[in-house]
C-alpha cells in the first residue's frame, strides 16, 4: 500500500507511540485525508504481533472502515448491535445504542 507524505507521517508517527508503550492513541485529520488508508496500514503492521481494536462512534463508520480494511487486504469484522466477528485479528467497533423503554 502506497501511502501520501503527510499519511506515512502520520503512520510512521503513530508506531512510534505504540512502540513507546501507548495502546490507547487516536489519529485526528481532516475528513478525505486518508484517515482508513492509514489505519490500514497500521492495521497490517500491528496484526504481526497481535490484534488490533478500533473504536469509533457510528455504525456507519464502523462498517465503512471495516471495508476500506479489507480492501487494502487486511483480515478485519465488526463488533456492534447485531454482529459480533470477534475472532478476526482487526475489530471494529462502536458503541452500542441503549434505549430506555419507561
């Protein structure tokens, strides 16, 4: 996968945290700049050494990244109301609506 300048930064930015021992990072970017490109890569690198868990705040985003995942040929399932992939190396997942029924 052939990523821009400022999405290798990102990406290579990033791994440094991880490798400094962060796990709870988050990647903020204007909307269209490849923010599911570079999770991806991320994504790709990090299955080498274990399971990844993204966390965002919409199903629809949920399932839009994890189809950008798999066409950048990354193994990745959902986990939301109603799916639960939970044995997929990458795993997608938001918050689960909870109505009050009074």
């Amino acid at each position: 996968m052939i990523l821009r300048d400022y999405q290798q930064l990102a990406k290579d930015h990033t791994t440094r945290r991880i490798e400094d021992g962060q796990t709870g990072l988050y990647v903020h970017l204007p909307t269209g700049t490849g923010k599911g490109v570079i999770l991806a890569a991320l994504a790709a690198q990090e299955q080498e050494v274990g399971r990844v868990l993204v966390l965002v705040h919409q199903q629809e985003i949920a399932l839009q990244l994890v189809e950008t995942l798999q066409q950048a040929g990354v193994e990745a399932g959902v986990l939301m109301q109603g799916r639960r992939e939970l044995t997929i190396p990458t795993v997608v997942s938001c918050k689960l609506k909870v109505s009050h029924h009074r």
